[in-house]
C-alpha cells in the first residue's frame, strides 16, 4: 500500500506523500475551523473537506443568509494559499472569469492578464446569477485545471478548486445551471438553518467580532497537493469499483431519468470515497464509504423528464442503494 502511494505521489509531482495519519490530522483541524464559523454544520464543513481532499469543486446551494459564502470562506483561509473571489452578476463577461489579453502601446504587443480563477481556491458566489455564456467560462478550467484565451492555453495553479455559491432556481434574478457545468462540481450540499441552540452561539460570536477574522490556515497548498496525491494511491477493491459502476448504470436506467451518473460521475465517487476512508484513518474504501456520499455526489448531476414531477435526483440515487447489491 505504501508503495503505491508512494508511486502515485512522485507522478504527480509530489516528491513526500503524505501519511494516512497526516491526512486525517490536517483534515480534521481543517473541519473544526470551519465548524467555529459556522456552528451546528459540522456535516457540511466534512463533507466540503472531503471534496477538496479529493480535488473536487463544490456546490453549495440553499436560499440566502444561512452562511454558504461563509463557509466558502472559512474554508479558503483554513489553507494557506492563492484565494479568488468572484462576484457572478448578470452583467459579467468571460473575460471577467478567466482574464484577457491587454495590448500594451508603449511595448507594441499584447499581454495577458490573467482573471481571479488563477487561484488555488476560487470562491464564486451565487454563481447562478450570470449568463450561461458566463457561466461555460469555467467548465475548460473546472475539468482541465486550465483556460484557452484567443487560442492561447495557460494551466492554473494546482491544486486548483472552485467553491460556488448559488440561490434556488426558482428566486428572482437566476439561471439554472447547464448540466455540463453540474457534471463537474464534485459535491453539491443544502446548508439549511441552524438549529436553536447553534443560532444562538452563532449570535454571541459575532457580536463583537467577525469569527472569520480569527480563522488561520492549518496547511498550504504544497501540503495539500501531497495530501491529494497520498489519496489517490488508496486502495479499492475492484469487486467495490464494480458496485459504483452498477449503481450508475442503475440510475441511467430507472424511469423517469433522462441522465443518469455519468462516468465522470462514477470516477469522482471513487475519489470522495478515498478522501472519506482517509479522514477516517483507513488505507483502503469500505463500501460504507460509497454509500454514504453518493446521493451527495450524484444527485445534482441527475436529470429527470419533466413528467416525472414526483422524483428528485436524491431519490433516484437512495433508490440504487436499495436495490443494487455491494458485490
């Protein structure tokens, strides 16, 4: 297993992987940074964690005020790294996202500027609220970890993750997402409201100071790229390889689907899984792992025929774990 791990990390650049024990420790400090912000959400601060241990973007989506931009941004000063910020209004332009190319007369040449998605972690709020041209600007960089301006590719920074905020399609001034763009976020989470008891400490905390003021990193992004590489090199079985592939082919098939999991899909649950076993001090997936963060991982990326009203993408995905069995 160390071997492997071992194997994987020097390919992917990183000369010392990280330790199961390393992953696990820098994790979980992470999880409570983010859990003194936002109070009462430790599932969601987990989950996001997770995702970014695997390399994943993240959707987070529910109606305004419950702290989704909050917890994008205890996320990005618990890592020590490049932040972009990114304001999605409806009158952005591409060009806004990615950068553009400045033609400098003193010089008499062009020169390229590059946009906030040059980050290693990019914070986009309410990204539904710009246009779907605005929008696709970032499916070559979510995909590719690089964009192509005037037929110039430049590669972004690694590791390279997008945190996006949106508002419920049905609120005044939206656009759905495509479904290309759904496809490459990694996890989508519902923040929803604190309980009683955690609204209250989340009034007694901010009403001197900002709690976000007092967030300092726990790892930078050199660590964090051997903690990417330690994780990809973790075990699963190929009888569980297989599980995941039944699953997806389940939901492709169920009525009512139009798209079901997609091999992009499949591949990103393998990687959520490893991240999971890791934060759980294991070297290798359990299919505890698989089921616990499918519907998180697949679910957004479900598209269902509109005369099937009664189902949601959530179901769609209970519904294979209830019937298809772990080999």
């Amino acid at each position: 297993m160390e071997e492997r791990q071992v194997f994987q990390a020097q390919a992917a650049g990183v000369a010392h992987p990280a330790t199961i024990e390393e992953i696990g420790r820098r994790g979980a400090a992470v999880v409570e940074r983010i859990s003194q912000v936002l109070q009462g959400k430790r599932a969601a601060a987990e989950l996001v964690v997770i995702a970014v241990l695997a390399e994943g973007h993240v959707l987070i989506e529910d109606v305004p005020g419950v702290g989704k931009t909050t917890l994008a941004k205890a996320l990005a000063a618990s890592i020590d790294g490049s932040i972009g910020r990114i304001q999605f209004t409806p009158d952005l332009l591409p060009s806004d996202v990615v950068g553009a190319n400045v033609f400098r007369a003193e010089r008499g040449e062009f020169e390229f500027l590059p946009g906030p998605i040059f980050a290693n972690i990019v914070i986009g709020d309410e990204v539904n609220r710009a246009s779907p041209k605005t929008q696709s600007a970032l499916l070559e960089a979510m995909q590719e970890g690089q964009v192509t301006v005037d037929g110039m590719t430049y590669e972004l920074p690694r590791p390279f993750i997008v945190i996006a905020t949106q508002n419920p399609i049905e609120m005044e001034g939206t656009y759905p997402l495509p479904e290309a763009q759904r496809d490459r976020f990694m996890a989508h989470l519902a923040i929803g409201y604190p309980d009683a008891a955690s609204e209250v400490a989340m009034l007694d905390s901010h009403e001197l100071n900002d709690p976000l003021e007092a967030v300092t990193p726990v790892t930078d992004a050199t660590e964090l790229r051997s903690l990417i590489a330690a994780i990809r090199g973790l075990y699963i079985a190929p009888a569980l390889k297989r599980y995941v592939v039944d699953l997806a082919h389940f939901t492709r098939q169920t009525a009512g689907v139009a798209l079901g999991a997609s091999p992009r899909a499949s591949i990103q649950l393998v990687r959520a899984a490893k991240a999971s076993a890791a934060l759980d001090g294991r070297d290798h997936v359990v299919p505890d792992d698989v089921q616990r963060l499918a519907p998180s991982v697949w679910a957004h990326r479900i598209v269902l025929n509109r005369r099937h009203a009664d189902l949601t993408g959530e179901t769609v995905v209970r519904l294979a774990l209830e019937k298809v069995p772990v080999r």
